[in-house]
C-alpha cells in the first residue's frame, strides 16, 4: 500500500494538522516523513510538507510535527505583525499587500537554509500559481526541473497569500517565475496528490490518503451586508470563499474515489477565528483547543491511521 498525505492552506490555522501530526507521530514512533510516500501541501500546508522532509546532517528528518507547530505558536507574530504599519498604510491590504514578505522570508530561511527540494527525505507536492503564464504550477520533489529548487523559495511561493504578501519570484532553472499561493486553485491538494502518486508507482493498486484541514469556516457572510458589497469589501470574503469552496470539492471528490482508503480530520472552527492571519496569544490557545476536540472526537478513525501507518 502506498501511503499519501495531504495538508491544507490556511496560514496560522496549519497550526491543527502540525498538532494531529503531533498526535500520530507520538502514537506510531514514527516520523511523518517514514510514514508516507508522497507528501502533499499548499500553503501553510506546503510549508509543514516541506519541513516533514528537510533531513538533518545524519539522512533523519530534522523537525518532528511538535517542531514545525513551534512556526505557529513562537513565530506567527513575526510572519502576521499585529503592529505592522504596512497593515495600517495599506489599509488592511486594500490598496497594497497586507504584510511585507520579509518577516516570513527570514522564518523560511531559519528552518529550511539552502536546503534543495530534490534533497527531501520522501517526495513532495508543494502547489503554487503562476501570474504571468495564467497556470498552476506544482513542484514535484523528484522532477529534475525542481530538484535544484530550494526548500524555502518552494514555500514562500506556496504561501504567497495575494493581498497578504506579495508574489514571490522564484529562479526555477535558468528561468524565474512569478507566484502566488497554490491556495486560488486547490487549497486541498488531495486529488491532485492521488493522481501524481498513481503516476509514480504505476504498479500499485492500494493506496491510502490521509487529508488533514485547517479547521472549516463557519462564519456566515449574511445576505443583508454582502448585497451591498462592492470590489473593496468582496475581496477578502471572495478570497475565503474560493480557498473553502475547492476544499469540499476535493473532500467531495476523494470520497468517490477511495472510499473507506480516504480519511480527512477536519474540525469546525466554533472557538478560533477563521482568518490566517489571527496570532493572537489567546486565538493560538483556542487553535491548540480545536486540535485537541478534533483528536478526541476523531480518535476512531486515528487508531485506524496508526494501524496503516504502524
């Protein structure tokens, strides 16, 4: 049986899956990266794919899933300032990115260095989106054109939230590209990971996929308000709407396909904030809370995921 994980976009909130992983990593004595064959990830999802696969100096995997959920609970200020003044000059990214890209670029260096993305313990998906071709664009881990990329351009590419931060422009081969988060077109990379993991071992006919969400939006957007809304006040609920709507398609779309050989841990977001940007002491608490519900209401199915994965 081949073994596929797949981890959403939603920036602070990839808090839940790093946390779950936790959960299972201490459950089967495993590292994520020895538990699966192809690691899927867009955006904040991308960044815990990529961390999952940076080995250390000795070929181990340099961060275990309580590492990577230290980026969220110690560092979240530094990539979402809550006093930044570009936040305030830009009027909550109306007129300009939310965020200067710095503060994140600087995290990205400090966990993954010069690291190369053919250099990852087990292959990687990492989803982004092309502005000037108008095209997705997936960086596949055992691809040669994407081997020489480095980890950490592979994850600001896959993060670059539009109205967040600005696109980032990456060298891939002698070539640069502009993009943006993979998170427009497939926040939940499951489908698109299925397929490249039938193309790549195309002897196998077992496959197990483990989606993990960032906690679904519950906030209503009520008719009396957004009849009213212009481009301005559309632009940030569209952008949430988009990012959740391909989710449930994808959720929708993998439960046709495998059945009882899918699993997504998903949690309603009734105590956190939905948006990616909330980091907040007290909204990191209430992330830590939704985890912990999720796994307690979820434990069925995760003793299930520690047999496949033991």
């Amino acid at each position: 049986m081949k073994k596929i994980l797949s981890i959403d976009g939603g920036g602070i909130r990839g808090l839940i899956p790093a946390l779950v992983l936790a959960n299972i990593e201490r459950n089967t004595g495993k590292a994520v990266a020895e538990c699966f064959d192809l690691i899927a990830g867009t955006s904040t999802g991308g960044i815990l794919a990529l961390g999952f696969s940076k080995p250390d100096a000795q070929g181990k995997p340099k961060y275990s899933a309580y590492d990577l959920a230290e980026i969220y609970e110690q560092k979240g200020d530094e990539i979402f300032p809550r006093s930044s003044c570009k936040k305030i000059s830009s009027i909550n990214g109306l007129i300009n990115t939310r965020y200067s890209h710095e503060g994140l670029e600087e995290i990205l260096d400090m966990y993954f260095g010069d690291d190369l993305l053919g250099s990852g313990l087990t292959r990687t998906l990492i989803t982004s989106y092309d502005i000037e071709n108008r095209e997705p664009l997936f960086f596949k881990s055992w691809r040669e054109e994407f081997g020489s990329v480095l980890m950490k351009h592979a994850a600001r590419a896959t993060s670059a939230a539009p109205t967040y931060f600005e696109p980032a422009l990456i060298p891939i081969g002698n070539t640069k590209k502009a993009l943006v988060d993979g998170g427009v077109f497939i926040n939940s990379p499951s489908v698109s990971a299925y397929v490249e993991a039938k193309r790549l071992f195309p002897e196998e006919h077992d496959f197990f996929v483990l989606s993990l969400g960032t906690g679904e939006l519950t906030r209503a957007i009520p008719y009396s308000q957004a009849k009213d809304w212009g481009k301005a006040s559309w632009l940030l609920p569209l952008l949430s709407c988009v990012f959740d709507g391909v989710v449930d398609a994808a959720h929708y779309q993998m439960n046709m396909l495998l059945d009882d050989k899918y699993i997504r841990l998903q949690t309603d977001l009734y105590k956190a904030s939905d948006d990616i940007d909330n980091v907040t002491d007290d909204n990191i608490k209430k992330l830590e809370a939704e985890a912990k519900e999720l796994i307690r209401f979820r434990q069925r199915d995760l003793d299930r995921i520690y047999e496949i994965l033991s």
